[in-house]
C-alpha cells in the first residue's frame, strides 16, 4: 500500500489542486488527511473536493476542524478567519467535521502499526517539535505502541526517530513555514519507505485567486501573510518552541 498524507490544508484550495494532481498522489491507494483541513480562505470548496475523493481518503480531526464546529455553534474562538470561515460552512460539512476521529491506525506492512494524529496523541493542539528533547517525547508518547507516529500541526515537515519510534511529519499544504510550496509524505508498506514531498506552485497565481474567490474581509492581509510569504522555519521553532514550555 502506498499512501499519501495530507496535513493542514486551512482551506488554501489552489495548494490542494497541486498537490491532488501530483501522479504519485493520484496513484496512491489511500489519501490520509491529518487535519486542519477547512480553517482557512476556501473552506466550503476545499472540503468538497475532498469528499469528492470518496473511500479513498481517511480523514482526521484537527484544532483548527475543531474550532470551525465550535465557531458554528456560536463559540469564541481565537482566528477571524476560523470564525468567518465556520460561518460560509453548510450544515452537512459542520457535521462531517463534528464527527471526525481524533486518530487512525493502519498496519502499513513494513512501517508496522501506524498511528495518524493531527498534533500528538494526547491533544489536537499540544506542540512537539523536531528538536523537542527525547524525555519530552517520551512524555508525549506515553502509552503509543505504534512502530510509526504521523502528525502534523507545525507546518514543518521532519522524519525522526524516537527511542525506536519512526515519527513523521509531512509539513503543511497550506501555510508551509521554511520552504515554499505544498508539502506532503509518501508512505510504502511494501518498502518501509517514507519520502517528504513538495510541490511548488504559483503562489501569485494563487495569491490572485484567493483574494478573488473568498470573501474574508482580511484576505489581502492573510495572503501576505501566508502565501506571499514564506516564513522562516527558524522563527517558527523559536515561537513553538515557547508554547511547548521550554
């Protein structure tokens, strides 16, 4: 089995497009989604093509999916856009993100039993970074007897191991930090291979669009934000880095 792993679109739907029709992708036996899929500029389009994609994809839930059903129940919640995207939902895509598992398990033959989360396995919003200590990571994998741990959140792709544990993460397809384009893993059963994957694309072209097709009122200023500009790895590990505790 190959598998393609998808991780924090936020809704930038020309990303998606890109990296969907990438061959290896679209060959791939299965599409697993690790959330943060809709919080973003194109959330009622980004989630239809997805579920255009039927049984082949395997979706998860993520703090930003979560905060879109909490926004649409008419709670507080921290990003404009989140609470401006909740509300050009329908009521069938609210329910298919209310009802999203917070884990998947797949038996990927040779990368063993295989854990998908969106952030850790303990919470959909908890940071544990590339360079994060091996008692940390041990902390956060308390009870996990996965031989391979995929996550995302971070928006910076990394393959390590700890203490025997094979952790992936794909990055982002939406608002990559560290290197343009959109960012995706390949998993093979058949090998025990994990390749990190990016798709350039025209980020002006997409820039252009984004601002057309959404009706956020601070659109100009996300774009900027996240698709005219790259930001720095460095800097992002340095700000997660606090909100993990260090």
């Amino acid at each position: 089995m190959r598998v393609a792993v998808l991780s924090d679109v936020h809704g930038v739907l020309p990303a998606l497009e890109a990296v969907l029709a990438e061959p290896d992708v679209a060959a791939a036996d299965l599409l697993v989604l690790t959330g943060d899929i809709a919080a973003g500029p194109l959330p009622v389009e980004t989630l239809d093509l997805l579920t255009s994609l039927g049984e082949r994809a395997l979706w998860l839930n993520g703090n930003g999916d979560r905060e879109l059903v909490e926004a649409a129940q008419g709670k507080a919640v921290p990003y404009p856009i989140s609470v401006w995207a909740a509300g050009q939902l329908r009521d069938d895509q609210v329910a298919l993100l209310a009802g999203l598992p917070d884990r998947q398990v797949l038996d990927l033959g040779r990368l063993g039993v295989t854990l998908f989360v969106h952030a850790t396995p303990r919470r959909d919003d908890e940071m544990i970074l590339v360079d994060s200590t091996l008692d940390r990571w041990a902390e956060v994998l308390a009870g996990v007897t996965a031989d391979t741990v995929v996550l995302g959140n971070t928006h910076m792709p990394f393959v390590r191991l700890v203490d025997r544990t094979l952790v992936v993460n794909p990055g982002a397809i939406g608002m990559p930090y560290g290197t343009a384009g959109a960012h995706w893993a390949l998993l093979d059963s058949e090998t025990g291979g994990v390749t990190l994957r990016r798709n350039p694309y025209d980020a002006e072209e997409a820039a252009r669009r984004l601002i057309a097709e959404s009706g956020f009122d601070g659109i100009e200023t996300w774009v900027a934000d996240y698709v005219r500009t790259i930001h720095s790895d460095a800097e992002a590990l340095a700000v997660f880095a606090e909100m993990e505790g260090r």
